[in-house]
C-alpha cells in the first residue's frame, strides 16, 4: 500500500496542504459531502462519465465542464458563475475542481472573483494537473488567442492527489504532464534529473511506488519555488523553462500540439537558442535533447504561420517590459533567466 504524503506550502501569505496517495478520493469526498463546506463541484465532462461513482447524489451541486482549450474562455466562466449563484454560493462554499489543468485553472478563477474569493479545493486528474496546475495558485482562462492572459493568483484551500486517476488516463496525455516533470527537475534538481533519465523505462510502465517519488519530488520541487517568489516576480520566472516558445507552437499548432508536448519543444529549442547565443554549453542542450528523447517526445517543429507564431510570442505573458524572457539551464541543472530576447532571432532557430 502506498503511504501518504504532505507537503505543507508555507509562506507570508499562503500555507495549505497537498496529500499524495492512492485510493485516497473516494474518503475525501464523503468528508467534504458530510462536513460543513457546502461543496459544489466543477467536473472534467470525460472524469464524470468514468467516475461518476464518485459524485454525489444531488446533481445540481455539479457542473460539467467540456475541458479544451476553445472552452477556457469568459463565456464558460459566466456560466460557472451563473452554476454558483443558482447555487446560492455564499461565503461558506466551497468550489471544487475535480479534472486536468484546464478545469482547475477556470474553476479556480472563478472561486477567485465570486464574491471576491471563495474557498476552492483542487483535485487533479491527469499528471500535469498533480505535478504543476494544481499547485501555486496560478488561475485562468485564454483570451484573444493569448493562453491564460486573464487570470488571478488565487490559492486553493488544499490539493489533493490521488494517484489512482492516472489508471485511466492515457499514455499520450501522461507524457504530456511528464514534460512538466522533466523541466522541474532540468532547472533545480540534477540528482532527481538523473533518477528519471535512468528510470524511464520504469516511468514509461508507471510502476507505481516510483510514481509516488516521483510526483512527490515534482511538487516539492514546484512549491519550494512558489513560497520563495508567489507572484512570480524573480525565481519563480525559472518554472517558465521551455513555456516562452510553448505557448506560441500551442497557437500556432491550433492546439493539436498540446501544453506539454510544446513545452518539450520549447525547452529543446530555447536550449538550441542559448548555445546559439553562447549562454549555455552544447552539453546542456544534449542532456535535454537526450532525455526528451529517451520518452519519445517530438523533438522537431517547423513553424506553420510565422506571423500567428510571432505575435503569440509577443502577446505572451513572459513577454514584459525587459522584452521577451527566456529560461535556460546549464549542465548542472542549474536554471537561469535570460532577458531581451531578440524575437526574429528566436524564429529563426526553427529554420538551423
Ligand atoms: N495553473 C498553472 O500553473 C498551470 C501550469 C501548467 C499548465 N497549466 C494549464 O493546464 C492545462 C493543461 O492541463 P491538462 O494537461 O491536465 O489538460 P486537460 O485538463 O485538458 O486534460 C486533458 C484530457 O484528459 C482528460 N482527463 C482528465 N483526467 C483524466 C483521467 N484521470 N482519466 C482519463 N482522462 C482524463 C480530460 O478530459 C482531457 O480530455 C493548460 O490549459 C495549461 O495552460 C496551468
């Protein structure tokens, strides 16, 4: 049996739990079902159809949300506001997001502006959500072709894992979450880095204890850099390894390339940027290419539309005053933030 884990987030303004387990949900929910939190649930349309055991009896406490990213819109939102008050969803509810990232980050904006903030509660489904979403309170939804512009720092009252959910979640998708994995350990971890590069067979088989560690040491990881820098002014940045290019291959993919597949390539080619520029050694673009390589990740892109690629880029969030900001590692596994990125000159990495 697998034991369970608690990893407490502390810092000035936010401290709550997150608990890694297995067969952990089905307890958790009666506990919110029977407690005083009044519940309401936003469930993943595809987790309520395979789980549908676990949601409770009264139907009107749960909305469904079809979970794309054409749907992390205001319109979805409004209706998610709209299922709360219906609900009368005074100060005493709780929201619950129960589903992959992109449920928790809509659902967790809108716990964040009803009433000013209510209480919300995250339960991931996929790896990415367990290892990343899910975890420092970043919240949103896209707008105007720009991914998760419009949003809030808004933290969840407790995150739980429970490691079960991943049985029905399919290879592609894991692998798309484990992306977020490899670059939390690419740019603060060298020894985990090496755990993974030398187990991947075993991550690939998802042998289960070593999941445990493996989901564990991603979250702590992650929170040990948001209680340093919650809203993202410095370190924090750091946690953006690969995701300057990824979310302008998502809009210029159409979305076919999903969230973690383009963050592979991202880390593959702003890593082929920074030796390019000299910021990096040639040895710490191989590691990374090795190990995107050894999980079979797509580790080539050609760019569809130059012009949607480019104005994606500079409409994307990392794209600030000090122009566009790059995350690198060096061969140590050591992140670091470079910044004026010259945006022509990054295009045309796609073209060596
Ligand atoms: N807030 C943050 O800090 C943060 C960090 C990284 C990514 N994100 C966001 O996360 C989103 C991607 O999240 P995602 O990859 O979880 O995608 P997702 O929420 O779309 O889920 C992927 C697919 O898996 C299905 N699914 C979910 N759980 C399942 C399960 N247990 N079994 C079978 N199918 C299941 C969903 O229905 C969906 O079709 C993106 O929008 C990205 O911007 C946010």
């Amino acid at each position: 049996m697998i034991q369970l884990i608690k990893q407490n987030i502390v810092s000035r303004d936010l401290s709550y739990d997150i608990t890694i387990s297995s067969s952990i949900i089905e307890e958790k929910l009666n506990y919110y079902e029977s407690s005083n939190l009044n519940p309401l649930y936003i469930v993943d349309e595809n987790i309520s159809k395979i789980y549908s055991k676990l949601l409770p009896y009264d139907k009107d406490r749960v909305y469904i949300f079809t979970a794309n990213e054409k749907n992390k819109t205001f319109k979805e939102l409004i209706k998610i506001e709209e299922f709360l008050s219906k609900n009368n969803a005074l100060r005493g509810s709780t929201l619950i997001a129960l589903g992959g990232g992109i449920t928790g980050d809509i659902t967790g904006f809108a716990a964040s502006i009803f009433m000013r903030g209510i209480p919300f509660i995250q339960i991931p489904t996929t790896y990415l959500s367990m290892v990343d979403s899910s975890i420092g309170g970043k919240t949103g939804i896209n707008f105007d072709d720009a991914k998760n512009i419009i949003g809030s720092f808004y933290q969840p009252k407790e995150v739980i894992i429970d490691i079960n959910f991943l049985e029905t979640l399919n290879d592609e998708e894991f692998l798309n979450g484990f992306a977020e994995t490899i670059k939390v350990a690419a740019i603060s971890d060298i020894d985990f880095f090496n755990l993974i590069y030398d187990n991947y067979q075993n991550i690939i088989d998802r042998d289960q204890e070593l999941l445990l560690k493996i989901i564990e040491q991603s979250c702590v990881l992650k929170s040990n850099i948001v209680k340093e820098d919650t809203y993202e002014t410095n370190k924090r940045m750091l946690l953006n390894f690969g995701h300057t290019l990824a979310h302008a291959i998502e809009i210029d993919s159409d979305n076919q390339i999903t969230h973690g597949y383009a963050v592979a390539l991202g880390m593959i080619y702003e890593m082929k940027y920074g030796v390019e520029k000299g910021y990096i050694k040639e040895e710490a673009y191989i590691k990374i290419l090795d190990m995107l390589k050894r999980f079979n990740y797509q580790t080539e892109y050609k760019i569809n539309n130059t012009d949607i690629f480019l104005s994606a880029l500079l409409k994307d969030k990392k794209s600030t005053s000090k122009g566009i900001t790059l995350v690198l590692t060096d061969e140590n596994m050591v992140g670091k933030i470079v910044e004026k990125i010259d945006a022509e000159l990054l295009l045309n990495i796609f073209n060596d």
